[in-house]
C-alpha cells in the first residue's frame, strides 16, 4: 500500500490488531497472515453492513459502506450491537 | 383580613380617572378582526395600566385564596396566574360600559386563579367549561344541602338535572377527580366502558420504551446479518471488535486427512 493510496479502514479504540487476530485465527485452524486477516475483516464488514440494511430496509450503494467504514463512531457503536447480537451464541465468551 | 386592608388598592380620585383616561385610550388603539378576536394593541399602554393595577392582583389572591394551605411554590404560581388573568382583562375591559376596572379585574384574576388551582389538583387535564361545572356543582350543593358535599359524593344513579350540568359532564368531572382518591392499582379504570383495564394498565412501562425497541429490533437484524456471514468471516469480525477473545478450534474432516 502505498502513501498515495486512500484508506480503507479506521484503528478501532478497544479492538484487536490484526496481527494478533492472525495469530489466534491460525491457533484456530484459519492459517492467514495480518493482511489476510485485515481483507477478510473488510470484506465481512462489507457483507455485514450490506445484510444489516437489508433486514432493516434501507437501500445502501458501495461509495456509503466505504464513508461508513471510515467513520470511528459507527465503529464504536456497532462494537456495542455486536457484544449484544454475539450474547448467547456458540462463539459468546462473556 | 388586615392583610387584606393592607393590599386594598387604594387610589385616590386623581388615580382613577387617569386610569380612566389611559383606558379609554387603549379601547381605542385595539384592532379586532372579522371574528372579532383581537389582534393588535399598543403593547406598551397595556403594560402601563398592568404596572399600575398589578395590586389588584394581590387583594384578590389574599381575598379568596390565603385561607387555602399552600406552598410557596404554588403561591408564586397563583401570583402569576393572577397578572395573566390582568392582561386578559385589560385587553376585554371596555371602559364605556361605565363598570369600575377593579369589578371586571376581579373576576379574570379569580377566575384565572381557580382554574389553574383545579388543574393542579388532577393527574387528568379538564377543559376549562368541566373545571367551572365542577365548581358549580360544589358550590351549589354546598349552600344549599349538603354543606359537607365533596365531588366524591357524585352519584351515577341521580340525574344529571340534578347537578344542573349534563351527564358528559359529570362523567368528566369524575374522571378528573378520581387521580386524587386513588386507593389501589387494580381499581378499574376510569369508567366501565374500558372493560377490564386498571390503572395500572394505564402507567407507561419504562423498561420498554421506544429506544429499548430500536436496540432490540437492530439487535435482532444484527444477529441475522452476523448469521448470514460465512465462519471465518464473522469469527475476524467478532475478534476485531473484541468481542471474542479466543476461537473454539476448527473441525477437521476425516477425509481431508
């Protein structure tokens, strides 16, 4: 990635690196590396963001997705809806 | 009663007919429209004659309200209620009719003063023609039978003819007051007509407000979109955001060995 290209992404506050998330993914049975681990982290939160406004019946285009996956603020609130979607599901570790 | 003395607006001739004057010349400066409400004065003429007759306010609040047990909050209130009921007397006062001001102020001071005091008494707001058949009521069963009468006593099997006010209103007068005698939750609602609800049905539950829906309903859709990603997907999304901080380790196929 060079200097000249935009960002795609935001550095999350309270969140994981993706080193680490290599790491614990590859321990799992996921063998990847950080930029495996960061493109897959894209492309999910792409595909989250696109199926959350289905359900909740909004029409998005992908220029949106990429301002909303820039924006810190929706980061930190879709860190707290996911800490309570994830409750009670097989992955919940709280 | 010498608190009374005290407040009496004392004017002296001179007072009065310069009084007199200025409202003269107020009548003459409003602009009425075609329904006949009013809809320009000179606004600085009317508070000159409010500054200038604002103790009336006072002796009328001392008059027919010190007997009354009230906070200092609410007296503050009630004063003013009272300027209120001033400025629409002002603004209705026709000075060729040949009545004193003090006469009519009177009355929209009491009037504005009553009102506001019976809408503090209830839980429920009444329209202002309730608030007064509900005064009448009390006031005339009170000097002539039944001088303990309290609007408890209003009985559905009387006719409404008794009362002098019309069966609606009376319906109205009850639910109002009902806030006040409240004894239990379970007490059936307001009248029959609403079935099987009891007031504790009426109170609003906190716990399931419109923002605890919204959280809910987007919980739900997140959950949905969580599901619909693919493992490694949703396993990096969770861990991004620290809401996992370990995987379980993955199954292996036995053919893939």
């Amino acid at each position: 990635m060079t200097a000249n290209t935009p960002k795609t992404y935001v550095v999350l506050e309270d969140g994981i690196d993706f080193r680490t998330i290599a790491k614990v993914m590859t321990k799992g049975g996921y063998p990847m590396n950080h930029a495996t681990a960061r493109n897959v982290w894209i492309m999910a939160m792409r595909n989250f963001i696109t199926e959350l406004a289905d359900e909740v019946g909004i029409d998005i285009t992908e220029d949106t997705i990429d301002n909303m996956l820039l924006d810190q603020e929706l980061h930190s609130s879709l860190g707290e809806v996911l800490v309570t979607a994830n409750r009670g599901t097989e992955f919940s570790t709280q | 009663m010498q608190l009374i003395q005290t407040l009496s607006p004392q004017k002296t001739k001179h007072d009065t007919d310069d009084d007199m004057i200025l409202f003269r010349r107020y009548h003459e400066t409003k602009v009425f429209n075609e329904d006949g409400k009013l809809i320009k004065t000179d606004l600085k003429l009317r508070n000159e004659l409010a500054l200038r007759n604002q103790k009336l306010v006072l002796f009328t609040i001392a008059k027919f309200f010190s007997h009354k047990q009230l906070t200092k909050e609410v007296k503050e209130d009630l004063y003013q209620e009272g300027n209120i009921g001033l400025f629409n007397a002002i603004d209705n006062y026709n000075p060729t009719m040949g009545f004193k001001f003090s006469t009519y102020c009177c009355w929209w001071t009491k009037q504005a003063c009553s009102n506001y005091l019976l809408e503090q008494g209830t839980e429920l707001t009444v329209p202002a023609h309730v608030r007064t058949a509900q005064n009448k009521i009390t006031k005339n069963l009170r000097a002539s039978k039944q001088p303990e009468f309290t609007m408890r006593d209003l009985d559905n099997s009387l006719a409404p003819e008794t009362y002098g006010v019309t069966e609606k209103m009376i319906e109205c007068i009850k639910a109002a007051m009902k806030t006040k005698w409240v004894h239990s939750l379970y007490e059936p609602a307001w009248s029959a007509s609403d079935g099987d609800m009891t007031l504790e049905d009426t109170i609003p539950d906190k716990a399931l407000s419109e923002e605890k829906f919204d959280i809910t309903l987007l919980t739900t859709a997140a959950k949905r979109a969580l599901s619909s990603l693919s493992e490694r997907e949703r396993l990096i999304l969770l861990l991004r955001y620290n809401v996992i901080q370990a995987i379980p380790a993955k199954e292996v196929n036995s053919s893939d060995c």
